[in-house]
C-alpha cells in the first residue's frame, strides 16, 4: 500500500499479513532442510563402518570394535602354546580385517577369538621329528617322547625284561615345524615302527652266543633257526665265526640290547664255551609272525 510522506517522496508500506506469510515459507523451507540433513545423517549412521571384520582362511569369525583385540589374542595364544610345549611358534595364516557396519550379534569376545585361532588358524609349532635311516616315521613334542617311544618298543619286544636298549638303526631327531594336529601319538609310533617284513640274515657267532640266545637276539624260536641250519642239534657245539642262516621278521626299528662289558647271560651259563670278554651288541627283533 503506498501512502504519502514528505513531498516529493514515496513511502512503501507492507502489511503485517504480508510479512507473516513470507516468514512462514522461509521457515518451512529450513524445516525441509534439516529433515533432509536428519535423513542423511540416519541413513549415514544407519550404513557407516562400525567395527572390524574378521576373516581366517576365507571364514569369517566375527566382529571387534577395536584392532588391538587381535594383536591380544595372538600373544595369548603364544603364551598358552609355549606353555605347553616351551617351543617357538609361528602363524601359517594371517588374519583379513574387513570395516563394515555390524550388528550387535556379530561381537565376538576376545576368548572365543583365542579358542577359535588354536582349532581353525594355520599355527605351526617347533616339534621333533623322528627319522629312521632318513625315513620320516612321526612327529613328537619333545625329546621325552623319543625316549618314551623306546621304552614302549622295549615292552613290545621284551615284554618286561630288564633290559638296556638303544635303537637298532640310525635314529636322527630334527627340528620340525608343524601343526599340532600332525602330531603322532607314542601308540601309533609304535604300530610304525614294529610292523615287520620278511627278511633273510646271516648270522655270526660271537663269543658266549647259545642257539636259545642267538633265536631270541633274532626274534625266532629254536626250531625256527633248526629248521633254517639243518645241520644243527643240540648237541652242536658253536664256535666263534661260524656262520646261521636266520628267516626273520625285522621290524621298521628295531632295538639293541646293550650287554654290560664282562655279564654273563645266566640262560647261557650251562654253555660250557661261554666268555664274554667285551660288551655285546645284538639286535632284536619283534616275535615272529
């Protein structure tokens, strides 16, 4: 509305009705913009990477807030494995983190995280392997279950003699790195080492040896080492050199008998030839199949 001011001039006026419907529009407009900002926001929040995935060998494990979880959970189980076997570790495979949005069911807890990487994760662990005449046979933990191997091959072999005993053929122990799942177990070491094969042998008499001795040294009966030498009987009387045929069967390892220097077998005492003069070394086998 114009109206009249001092002379010569114009004055413009707006009405109040004029100005509120104005203020009303521009409000409005700012009220769609922020509702359009809001929407983007949430929609942002809603998508936005909020934690590390974690994937082992292409299996994803879980999710963690925060990467310090695993550098934790390796040293863990470091610690828990060189606790157990006091050997050097080293991890096969490596762990893939992944940002991305998760749900709260995804958290998992660092224990589970431990757990998950002794069963599922690639860890290879400093063992001893046994090779017999360079031939792998097993893997162990320890130097103990080299010895505790012997033993259980001695209670096969000698069903509980008191016998000292050393391995029969070139036993070498190396370092291994393996997984514990590659471990053998002492019961399934010695089904390896004690299956047997034929095999044909010459046998020479040493000093004090007796039929019975020479057959159990070789793992045979009596009449088994007889029927092998016909010319044998128990009148024979054996001399030092003499040479026996003997049909054994060897195993994979056999063990020696480590006669102390100057002992005499008293199953041998009523040979009349018998002078042990040096310590003996004689090579036993498992029975006979």
């Amino acid at each position: 509305m114009l109206g009249r001011g001092r002379r010569g001039e114009k004055v413009i006026k707006i009405s109040d009705r004029r100005r509120k419907g104005h203020s009303v529009r521009v409000d409005n407009h700012m009220i769609r913009i922020a509702v359009v900002i809001g929407i983007g926001i949430g929609i942002l929040l809603t998508f936005m990477p909020n934690a590390y995935q974690i994937s082992i060998d292409g299996t994803v494990v879980g999710a963690i807030k925060d990467k310090k979880v695993i550098e934790h959970a390796k040293e863990t189980v470091k610690a828990q494995l060189k606790s157990e076997y006091g050997s050097n570790i080293q991890f096969e495979d490596e762990l893939v983190l992944k940002r991305y949005k998760a749900n709260k069911k995804d958290y998992i807890q660092p224990e589970y995280l431990v757990t998950y990487m002794r069963k599922s994760m690639g860890i290879l662990i400093e063992f001893k392997e046994i090779l017999v005449d360079g031939k792998s046979v097993g893997i162990v933990a320890t130097d103990e279950d080299v010895e505790s191997l012997k033993e259980a091959l001695k209670e096969r072999y000698y069903a509980g003699r008191d016998v000292d005993v050393e391995f029969g053929k070139d036993v070498k122990i190396v370092n291994k790195f393996a997984k514990e799942s590659e471990l053998t177990s002492i019961n399934r070491l010695v089904e390896i080492c004690s299956a047997t094969t034929p095999k044909s042998v010459i046998y020479t008499v040493k000093g004090g040896d007796t039929l019975y001795g020479i057959a159990l040294s070789l793992g045979i009966t009596v009449d088994n080492l007889k029927s092998a030498n016909p010319e044998l009987n128990d009148r024979t009387v054996l001399s030092i050199g003499d040479k026996l045929k003997a049909n054994i069967y060897e195993p994979l390892l056999p063990l020696r008998i480590v006669e102390p220097k100057g002992q005499v077998n008293p199953e041998q005492s009523d040979n009349a030839a018998v002078q042990t003069t040096k310590q003996e070394e004689t090579t036993v086998n498992s029975p006979e199949n």
